[in-house]
C-alpha cells in the first residue's frame, strides 16, 4: 500500500511527476492541446464571456494559480471564489458565465451545493476532479478529469499539482478555439509543461536537505510565507500544508503586500519562507520580490527563499536557498509547491504528528 514509504503522504509528493504527466497524457494533439471531453462545448467556450473557479482549500489555491494562466492564454476574466462564500452572495451569473468547479473528491458538500446553485441560476458548469464518477463530476455539464490517482493522505499533495496541470491545459484549450495563443508560442508551452514531470523529479531530490531544516526549525511558533504573481498563491498553500499537518500558526501573504501590514510582524527570527519569482520574468518581479528580502532580513528576519537555480541575486540576503529548476515563469508553482509540502511533512513528523491524518480534519468534507 505504502510500497515502502513512511507514509501515504511521503508516496503521494513522491508521486507527484506522476501524476502531472498522467494529467497531460491524450491530451495533446500535434503539440496543441485537445481535451476529448470538451468536444461539443466548442460554441460555449467560444462564447462565455467570464469564469467563475469554485471550490476549498487546497483545490482553491489550484484555482488562483489557474487564474494567472487562463486570462494571460485566453484572455477571459477569471474569479476565484470559496464555494461557501460563492452561493450565499447573489452572485451575477448568466448563460456566458462558466462556473469551474475544483474537487479532488468530487464530494465536498459546499462545492457540490455551489454547482447546484450555479446551474439553477444559469450558468454553464465544468468540474475539475480526481474522482471518476463523483457527484459533482455527475452534475456538470463537462468534466475534465486529473488522474493523480488514488489520494489517501488527507491534506492534499499530488492532486494539487494534477488540478493546476489541468487548470493549464484547460487554459491552453480554450485559448485554442478563441485564437488567443498563437500556434507556434502553444506548442512552445507545451513543451514546457511536458518538461515539468522531470523537473519535480528533480526538486525531490532536495527532500533530505528540506527534512534537516525542517528537524531544525521544529519548535518554530509561527512561519510566514510570502510570494508574488503565481507565487503568491503558492505561499497561501504552504502556510496551509504547515498548519494542516504540522499544527503551526502560519499565514502566506502577497509579497507587494509586505508593507501594507505584515511587515509589522517581522521580528528577529522569525521564519520567512519566500517564493522567489524567475529573475528571467519580464515583468522585473525578481527584483522587487529581493528587495522585499532585503526589508525583512533587515528587520532580523530569517530568510528560506525557494528560488531558481543559478539566481544569485538571493545569496547575500537569504539564511537557506532551496534550489528549483528552471521553468517558465506560469510553469513554476508545479515546482516551487514542492518543498514547502515537504517542509511541511518533515515538520510534522519530527514532532512525532500523524501526517496521514491530521486532528480534526477529514479526506472528504461531505457536510455543509
Ligand atoms: C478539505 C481537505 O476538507 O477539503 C483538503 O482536508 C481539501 O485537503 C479540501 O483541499 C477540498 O477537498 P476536495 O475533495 O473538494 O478537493
């Protein structure tokens, strides 16, 4: 079952270029993707004006990430929302609207109940899930399946990675039919994206030096993470894996956000995880995002930038660099994710915590 792992949630990060590439598997034809499933939505999609990403937890932070890729590819605003917040606001929705719900399960009661919600007022409906046959799945007009397989740990790992996997490829369909992308720059980017499997294997290969800092850092209080653009929501989903499994306050902030409040908590040594952006992003969000380094390390933080191999401009400010492959920067969350799950892990464990089955929580939450 565990085929020689200490855990279910040890097997499942391992899993992990698995599960991106059983994600992409079929779906690309001549190096443009093509999701079968979609076939006879082409009119929809061609016509659906905005995008509305449903769901909770780790599945939402799939979303944000999502968010990023399908308006930058296909040029249709996207909103992000909590399914539980999502119905019980009156949201505006019509005909032209798609609804994208995320759910490993497929069973989580408040996304199924926001499906619902979103059908009866209108809306056109897709899912994103792990689970054949699931009810929300069932509901949808469409499904696009992420075959992370089985997860039994119950803080989600390598189905996060599938859903952002299928958010991307979704991204790169609809920008297919709406002529948004450019054939040639397409196929480009799905080179890139086959590319990712390979690249986690590699990060994976940190997991020793990560359980070592982590062993050091086990009686931390509190941990910060910070990132930006599609870093950003990646700091969200570590500071949740560290509360989830590890049972340690920690929060994720947008790194432009820094100054506008949580730069007050900064205090010497206090742990900051920074998501540092590509230095090669044409938007200059390296340069920013080191200042932001410098600020904290300034104020006696200490500094665990996740950052690109061969980023330099981290070295003199940073306490530990944990070291990423390089990828395009829309690509990069498959990777940066990585270390902090394992993070997050080994955190858990060296204070002798159950990772499978954190208290209070539940695989499935099938109650509103
Ligand atoms: C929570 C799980 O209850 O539900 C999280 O503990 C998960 O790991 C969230 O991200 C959403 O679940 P699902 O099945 O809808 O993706």
């Amino acid at each position: 079952e565990k085929g020689g792992w200490s855990s279910f949630m040890a097997k499942e990060i391992s899993e992990q270029p698995e599960a991106v590439a059983n994600t992409i598997r079929g779906r690309v034809v001549d190096e443009q993707v093509v999701l079968p499933e979609l076939e006879g939505l082409d009119e929809v999609l061609t016509d659906i004006d905005r995008i509305i990403i449903i769901a909770c937890g780790t599945a939402s932070y799939s979303g944000l990430v999502g968010k990023y890729a399908i308006e930058k590819w296909a040029r249709v605003p996207v909103e992000v929302e909590l399914s539980h917040e999502f119905r019980y606001r009156d949201p505006v929705l019509s005909e032209r609207t798609l609804v994208v719900s995320i759910s490993q399960s497929g069973e989580t009661m408040d996304t199924l109940m926001a499906v619902k919600y979103a059908i009866a007022n209108g809306a056109r409906t897709l899912s994103i899930c792990n689970t054949q046959g699931a009810t929300i799945a069932r509901e949808s007009d469409a499904v696009v399946y992420t075959h992370a397989g089985p997860e039994v740990a119950v803080a989600s790992t390598k189905a996060f990675v599938a859903q952002i996997t299928a958010l991307y490829l979704f991204g790169l369909h609809l920008a297919r039919l709406r002529g948004t992308v450019e054939q040639g720059r397409a196929a480009e980017l799905v080179a890139e994206l086959r590319a990712v499997p390979d690249k986690i294997a590699k990060v994976l290969e940190s997991a020793d030096e990560i359980d070592q800092l982590a062993r050091w850092m086990s009686d931390s209080r509190a941990v910060l993470f910070l990132g930006r653009h599609v870093g950003y929501p990646i700091a969200l989903e570590g500071a949740l894996k560290l509360k989830e499994l590890a049972y340690i306050h920690a929060e994720g902030f947008a790194a432009g956000e820094l100054k506008h409040g949580p730069i007050a908590l900064i205090e010497p040594g206090q742990p900051v995880f920074v998501v540092v952006p590509s230095p090669r992003d044409p938007g200059s969000l390296h340069s920013k995002v080191v200042s932001n380094i410098q600020e904290i390390r300034a104020r006696g933080a200490r500094v665990l930038a996740v950052a690109e191999e061969g980023d330099v401009a981290v070295l003199p400010f940073a306490d530990e660099v944990i070291r990423i492959p390089l990828a395009a920067p829309l690509f990069e969350p498959l990777l940066t994710v990585v270390p902090l799950q394992l993070f997050a892990m080994s955190l858990a464990t060296a204070k002798g915590l159950d990772v499978d089955q954190p208290r209070n929580l539940a695989k499935s939450v099938t109650v509103e």
